[in-house]
C-alpha cells in the first residue's frame, strides 16, 4: 500500500533530485572524525558529494576536540573507536563541557565492530545513531536527510520533512538489516506511546516540569530503535523548550507531539499488510 508518510526509499528520492538538477542537497558543514587514511579519504570523497558546505577532517580526539571547541558544526561524524582514545568519551565532552560550541549538533557514530552493548553505549551518550562500516553514500544521505534541518533546492533553503516512519533509518539504529525487527520495535513502541502520552499531558497540566523531563527522556530512548524521525524531532523540541522554560514552547512542544503520535499510528496501520 502507497504510504505518504512512510519513506523507505529516501535515498533514491535524494537521487533524483540530484540528477534532475545537478545540485549537491545540503549546505551544512560537516566534522569527519577518522583515525584510518582510507576511511578517512572514502567518507570525505561521499559527503563532498552531498555538501556544499565545509568539510573538517580530525584523526586523533585531540584534534577533534579543538575543532570542536574553536567551530560550530550541523553534524559530526565519528569513527566509534579511534587509536588513541575513545570517541563516546570525546563527544559526552563535546555534548557538556562549557568549552564545546557544538553541545546541540547531532553525532553520528560509525564502527567496525558489530557489538550491540557498544552501539547501546553511544546512544545512550548522545550519539543519534551507530551505523556499521562501511559508511556508503546511501547510507549517508539518509543521515543527513534525518539530522539536517534544510537542503538546497534552486538556490533556496527549504526545509525537508522528516518521514513519519523512516524503516532505513529504524534498521540502521537497531544494526540488524531486517524489516521485521523495525516493525517489532514499532509495535512495542506503539504499545507504550498512550501511556507516555498519558502521563506527559498530566505533568502539563500541573507544569511539573521535572516530570515532564523524565518523560521526554524516556521517549527519547524509546526512539532511538524505532526509525521515527518526525516524532524524534518533536521531541528533542520539547526537551529544548524545557531546557530554556519557555511557557509557550513547551505547550507547542506538547501539541507537536500529540500530532505527531497520531500521524504515527496511521502510518504505523497503514503500513503493508506483509509488514505489520
């Protein structure tokens, strides 16, 4: 069945833009961490493709650190373990240390090692997503479709629409390539999200504030497995309206939500009755 809101396909879509009007989609500046001279040259060659924007490199977590400190970035990609020092160290720094300028730019973990409790490990640090070696072009564009506010289009800025269920985005996060399992993460998440839902408008309406905090991060973990972008984003909107207390924004934050989630269930039984 013929879903608008499901998006599987992203990375052909972006394709075909690309070929129709031989335009790179973003204009973000991208910091490429990588301690191997190949990947390094590899992943530079791809987001050159995609990016008008500049593009840093750092080999070592000394060095991203300073680029980190110094330069404002829409998105960092990491190698997950670099010689000299682990990366989920580097950006927890990154993500809380007064020094940093980059505390809000999504990271982007990538890694040799499939082992699962280390991909949980750097989600649970900040990092958006683990994506297993080798980092593609395909792969790449649906990162930055899903992590970067706006694209250029005619020499216009305008702003893409995260995919209500993004399966791609939901099978990388897992680290398994199977459809099945993403519907299984839906299908839990789905069965927990009218409770949360529940409990979140409850702490509004008492402006419980701590309350509502607790909740946003356990949906925030909750999202990390079930390739829901818009929801995702929705989110991390209302986390950033908490952060700053502001009244009107987290009412906003609230709503968004709110539709998001019932955007979601008519995704999620729309979706092909072979999926489901």
């Amino acid at each position: 069945m013929d879903n608008k809101y499901i998006i599987d396909t992203t990375a052909k879509f972006i394709e075909t833009i690309q070929k129709s009007r031989g335009e790179k989609p973003f204009s973000q500046d991208i910091l490429l961490i990588e301690d191997d001279n190949l990947c390094l040259f590899v992943g530079c060659d791809i987001l050159s493709r995609l990016t008008s924007g500049k593009i840093d490199t750092a080999k070592t977590a000394i060095e991203a650190a300073q680029k980190l400190k110094y330069n404002h970035y829409d998105l960092v990609v990491s190698d997950l373990c670099l010689a000299e020092d682990s990366a989920i160290d580097l950006i927890s720094e990154a993500q809380t240390q007064s020094w940093s300028k980059n505390k809000d730019t999504p990271f982007i973990a990538v890694t040799g090692y499939r082992d699962i409790d280390k991909h949980q490990e750097a989600l649970a640090v900040g990092f958006k997503v683990v994506i297993t070696k080798p980092l593609t072009e395909e792969r790449a564009r649906m990162v930055l479709e899903n992590y970067l506010e706006s694209y250029v289009f005619n020499n216009d800025t305008q702003m893409i629409k995260k995919p209500v269920i993004d399966l791609k985005l939901g099978m990388d996060r897992i680290g398994v390539y199977s459809k099945e399992k993403v519907i299984q993460a839906l299908k839990l998440l789905m069965a927990s999200l009218p409770q949360d839902l529940a409990l979140l408008k409850n702490a509004e309406a008492k402006r419980d504030r701590a309350s509502m905090s607790q909740i946003v991060h356990k949906l925030s973990g909750a999202l990390n497995y079930s390739g829901t972008p818009a929801l995702e984003k929705a989110v991390q909107d209302l986390y950033a309206a908490l952060k700053a207390n502001e009244p009107s924004a987290i009412s906003k934050g609230v709503q968004a939500i709110q539709e998001q989630v019932q955007l979601l269930r008519t995704a999620y039984y729309n979706l092909p009755m072979g999926d489901a």
